[in-house]
C-alpha cells in the first residue's frame, strides 16, 4: 500500500529530526 509506506517513511523522518534536535540541544548545553 502507496499511502502505508509515505505513512512509514514520515515516521521515520520524523524519529530522524527528533533525534537531531535532541543532539542540537546536548550540543547546546555543554
């Protein structure tokens, strides 16, 4: 299904700029 894998892939780009942000902010913090 087209609209399950669009679905699957902003999840996962998503989880990927989550996780950037967060090493931005540990970056930040020290």
């Amino acid at each position: 299904n087209l609209q399950d894998q669009s679905t699957l892939a902003e999840m996962q780009e998503q989880k990927a700029v989550h996780s950037l942000q967060e090493e931005l902010e540990k970056l930040k913090s020290t």
